[in-house]
C-alpha cells in the first residue's frame, strides 16, 4: 500500500520545530496536541529529506542543552576516584544515582586519566644492602654475556594475588600521584600450587609443577626439578660443544643454597651464579620474577 503523504503545512510545522532543537519524540507530542497524528519515523524521514537536498546548506542538527550536574555531586564523585583504591564508575554512578556517562564526564573534565597499577617487590632494608655488593653478577651479564644464561624460578599461583585491591587507578595530570600505581606483593602464601620453570636467549625449559603438599627440600628440588631439567631442557637449549660455556642462574631459596644442592651441582660441573652473587628483587637480573610470572 502507498504510504500516506503529508500535507506541506505538516511538513513545515515538523521543520520548524526541528530546527528550534525539539527532539523527534516531542515534535511527535506536540503535533499530537493540535491534534496532527503521525509517526516517529515520519519526523526522521522529513528530516533526512531535507538534510539530503542539493539546495539546502547543511543538515539539521538538534542541539540539545546538556544537563549540568550540581556541585555537590561533582564533588563526591571526585572524592571516589581520589583514592589508592577507587571503586567502578559503574559502582559510583548506582551510589549516586546518575548515569555512568556522567561520571566518566565529570572524571575527564577534572583531569583525572585511568592508569593500570604495576607490581613490584617490597625491598627491605637488608635486600638494598645485599644489593649493593653483588654488583659481580651485572658484570657476568655485560657485554651480550647474558645470552649464555638460563634463568630459572618457581612461582606461587593462587586465586587472590591482589588481596581486594584494585589493578587501575586515578592519577590527576597535572599532579601524578604515581605511588598508588604500585602494588607491592606480600610473602604470604594463599592456596594455591607452584610451578617452576625457566627461560634463555635459546628458549624456555618445561613446566614443572610441585606435588601439592610436598615439602621442597634439598632431595626433592635435585630429584623432581634439577635432574630433569638437566636430562631434558639441556641438551635441547644448549649444543654440545657450548655446554661448558652455560651458567645456570636461580634465586636464594633454602632448597637452592643448601650445601647438598651445591655439591651436586659441582659434581655435575654445571657453572652456576654463586649464593653471594644473587640479587634479590631484581626485575633486570631475574628476569623471571618480572616478565613471565608477572610480578
């Protein structure tokens, strides 16, 4: 069936209130009044009749005054994001009851940016202190000498690493606070399991996962970690001939600086970083701890 054409009277009744900033839905009310009946989409088509016309200068634009929000809630949404912790915009909109538009507004205009949180090792005093006098092991990795290393570290997976805080933050441009970007990790062992594993210039060695419950001594990391590692990842990372030149690099757990450990390694004649020499903490010499577990 044709469709029903409207009057030009109508016509210049809906173009007039177009271009006085009346949206479709109300010219539709307002038509209704002086008893004129027709459809939303009838107000969208004489609208895009005429914004497609050759003669006519521009398109109508509807211009609507934006709402301004009051001082007061300005103020409180500020003071949510202006913390360490800062909960969602969609949180803080439900608490005061306007839009999450609004509040993503109200933040962009206060000059405040959304800026994702960075782990890092809590370094105490006696960390720094050891530190400084193994500096022996930068010199070992200088001059592409670090190619020659496979670092390995274990790694405690669990549920809640961030304990109820928050990965992203609020930091004003004008005044970063770059401190709440940081969240140091605890030592503090939730449930969870661990895994060891390593990386080189050549490649990466196998995941190793710790029996749950077991207790990671001497005999358990050279029998389940260590002589794995040696009979499998070796002789598929390093050549034959450059398996003199190799230096095998761990941390500073009890399992890997016991006298036991040590023996075996030297009776295996494997080149290893010496205890005195281990940084603790160190995103540039444990590579490990940083760019693969994610610390």
């Amino acid at each position: 069936m044709p469709r029903n054409k409207i009057s030009d009277i109508v016509k210049g009744r809906i173009l007039e209130l177009l271009y006085q900033g009346y949206s479709q839905r109300r010219i539709v009310n307002i038509l209704k009044l002086n008893e004129i009946s027709i459809a939303r989409s009838t107000v969208s088509n004489v609208k895009r009749k005429i914004g497609r016309q050759r003669n006519s200068g521009s398109k109508i634009k509807i211009f609507r005054k934006k709402s301004r929000l009051a001082t007061f809630i300005v103020k409180k949404v500020i003071r949510k994001i202006d913390v360490e912790n800062p909960p969602t915009q969609r949180v803080i909109a439900k608490y005061l009851h306007i839009a999450q538009s609004s509040v993503s507004n109200i933040i962009k205009n206060a000059g405040f940016i959304l800026r994702k949180k960075r782990k890092v090792q809590n370094l105490t005093s006696l960390h720094m202190k050891r530190r400084q006098r193994s500096h022996g092991l930068y010199r070992q990795l200088a001059n592409h000498r670090h190619k020659k290393f496979i670092t390995t570290d274990e790694s405690w997976f669990s549920l809640d690493r961030i304990r109820g805080k928050r990965k992203v933050c609020y930091i004003k441009k004008s005044d970063p606070n770059y401190d709440r970007m940081i969240i140091q990790q605890n030592t503090s062992r939730p449930k969870g399991f661990m895994v060891w594993g390593g990386i080189s210039s050549r490649g990466k060695t196998n995941l190793r996962f710790v029996e749950p419950g077991a207790k990671i001594n001497s005999d358990y990391y050279i029998n389940n970690i260590l002589q794995p590692f040696l009979r499998q990842d070796i002789p598929r990372l390093i050549p034959r001939k450059e398996r003199i030149k190799w230096f095998f690099h761990q941390d500073s757990a009890p399992s890997h600086t016991s006298k036991q450990t040590i023996e075996y390694l030297n009776k295996c004649k494997i080149n290893y970083v010496n205890p005195e020499e281990w940084l603790p903490s160190s995103p540039d010499a444990a590579p490990m701890d940083y760019a693969i577990w994610g610390y």
